[in-house]
C-alpha cells in the first residue's frame, strides 16, 4: 500500500494551497476547468486511477459524476453514473449525505452493512476509494469528491482526509460565487 513520507506531506500541503488558492480567485469561466486541473493533480500526487467529482439533485433523488480525471490506465467512470438513482449505492450515500467520509483502504474494510456496495466496487476493480463530502454554503451535503485505486489498496492518511476536506470546502464555495457572478452578469445585460 503507498504511503507518504514527510517530504510528500509537504509537496501534498503545497500543492492543497495551491488548489485552494486556484479556486478563491475563480471567475464563472474558469471554475470547471480549475475543478478539473485540481483533480488531475491531486489524482496524479496520490496515486489513484481516479479522481471525481459527484454532486446531488437538489432534492436529493439522485447524483451524477460531474468532473473527472482518469490515470489512463482506469476506465472512466463519468458517462455511466448519470442520474444514478439515490439509493443504488445506499450504504456510500447514506454516509456520505450524513457528513461522513467514506475511507476504504482495502474493500473488506467495509462494514456487514454496506455488503451491496462492496460487491459494486470489486465488480467495477475498485481496490481502495476515499470519498469526502462536499458542502453547500449553509452546510447541507451536495455530494462529494472523490479518489479511487484500481491498481492497488492505498492508506488514507488523516492528514490527506483533512488537506482533501479543505478542498471539498472549496469546491462548492467557488462553484456557488461563480453562480451569482453569471446571474449578476446576467441580470445587468436585461
């Protein structure tokens, strides 16, 4: 399983302010290719073949894949989770809606009660995923941010669930002030 020494600690803290610096100063043009740049290089730093983003329905009756990064080596997972069905993954999602990270080094780490989603992620070659809620401004859970092996099992270092939690952090707050500048942009051009 990889694991990070003190010298990738802080080449993973550079590049999280990076990340978050990247996503304060945002304009409504840029948000999606910097959500996308920021997986591809945190994906890149730790090792995973996947890095993705998965976002709610406002009413919360399903989700979808949003932004994607792949290794190359992995399948893309973004055009088969479109409108996913709450519910389909009902032990992640449960979690995950609660405010809960989802931190699975090796799949048997999944408790009895989320059997289902561990048979779903070894039929798709899943060896670890960490996934960390995203935020709407107000505090509500509009999805979450995710990394996924399916080359190897990978330690989830508490450390690395926080710095990524800062990102989940910053992901929804840009998204949403990139909203209000295209309706204000918007509202000055009627």
């Amino acid at each position: 399983m990889p694991d990070f020494n003190n010298e990738n600690t802080l080449s993973f803290h550079d590049l999280i302010t990076r990340t978050l610096a990247r996503f304060a100063s945002s304009t409504n043009e840029e948000i999606d290719d910097h959500i996308e740049t920021s997986l591809r290089e945190i994906g890149g730093f730790m090792g995973v073949d996947n890095a993705y983003i998965i976002r709610t329905a406002d009413d919360r009756s399903e989700w979808s894949i949003t932004h994607e990064w792949t290794s190359g080596s992995a399948p893309a997972l973004k055009d088969s989770y479109q409108h996913v069905t709450m519910g389909s993954w009902d032990w992640a999602e449960q979690l995950i809606l609660s405010g809960h990270v989802m931190r699975v080094s090796r799949l048997a780490d999944i408790p009895p009660e989320g059997e289902d989603v561990r048979q779903g992620l070894e039929s798709l070659g899943f060896k670890s995923t960490l996934q960390v809620p995203l935020r709407r401004p107000g505090g509500q859970v509009s999805g979450c941010i995710a990394l996924s092996s399916f080359s190897c099992e990978i330690v989830w270092k508490t450390d690395d669930v926080r710095r990524l939690q800062l990102v989940a952090e910053a992901i929804p707050n840009a998204t949403e002030r990139a909203r209000v500048e295209k309706e204000l942009r918007a509202a000055l051009v009627e």
